[in-house]
C-alpha cells in the first residue's frame, strides 16, 4: 500500500498542547511515526516552529527522518503562493498561510492537513486555492482538518 504523502502545517503540532485538538493532532503524528504517512515540511514550517516553544519543536525532532520529507524553496512557490494572494483567496496577513499551501501544491503531496480554519480549512478558501492551482497547470489539492484524517 503506497504511504500517502501529507503536508501538516505548523498549527497541527502546536495542536499537540491545545485541549481543544491534541487527541487528534498527537494521533495524527502518532500515524506517521508509524509509517501510515510521509510527512512534508517546508522551510516556512521550520521558520515557524524555530519561534516556538521547545515541546512544539520537540514534535518534529522526535520523528525519524525516514518520515519525513522536506521541500526545498523554489521560485515556483513564490510565485504560485503571490498568485493567491493575487486573486484574493487569502490577505496579505496570511501570506504564511499561502505559502503553506503553494508549497504542498507543487509538492504535489496527497492532502495538506491543517487546525487553521480561518486561512486553509474552509470551504471558500479551498475552492479558490482550487481555482489558482488549476490555473496554474497544478492540481487541485485536499485539505482536511486531523480530525477527518486519524483513525480515533
């Protein structure tokens, strides 16, 4: 069975210390310590988790590197995460969050997993990521909050 390849941007580790979302977020990196997925970061997510606390940053140090995958920076990405902020899907206050998402679009990963329910996880946002990958030759790309991800 081929091991799905998942971005987690930085709010599902911080989830790991929230009441609210650590079952899920501590189940989602409990599934890809053991093998279920490949997990994708990015350059924005170590820039992001180097500002926080050491037991968020201790989520990602604990995995072994076999789980994990890292992009590299590329001009595409800045390129397709301006296009966002371009066609309004997301403010320049969340350009973060574009990158986030331009990042795993040209990943080509199998979903992006995501507690950001204002800038990633809604329905509005989603389709218009949707409409500017399409535009841009890239596929539309799932995202889900670990909640419809983990098996609890």
């Amino acid at each position: 069975m081929k091991r799905l390849r998942i971005y987690v941007d930085t709010s599902v580790f911080g989830g790991c210390f929230d009441e609210e979302f650590a079952e899920e977020s501590k189940r989602l990196f409990e599934e890809i310590a053991n093998g279920k997925f490949l997990l994708v970061v990015s350059k924005t997510t170590f820039r992001e988790i180097a500002g926080a606390p050491e037991n968020i940053r201790n989520v990602l140090a604990q995995l072994s590197s076999s789980h994990v995958e890292v992009v590299q920076d590329s001009p595409d990405i800045d390129i397709l995460r301006d296009a966002y902020l371009k066609a309004g899907v997301v403010g320049p206050a969340s350009k973060t969050d574009a990158e986030h998402i331009a990042t795993a679009s040209i990943a080509n990963v199998d979903f992006v997993v995501s507690w950001n329910f204002k800038h990633i996880v809604h329905y509005e946002k989603i389709h218009g990521y949707h409409a500017v990958n399409l535009m841009h030759g890239y596929k539309a790309i799932e995202i889900f909050s670990p909640r419809e991800v983990v098996n609890l």
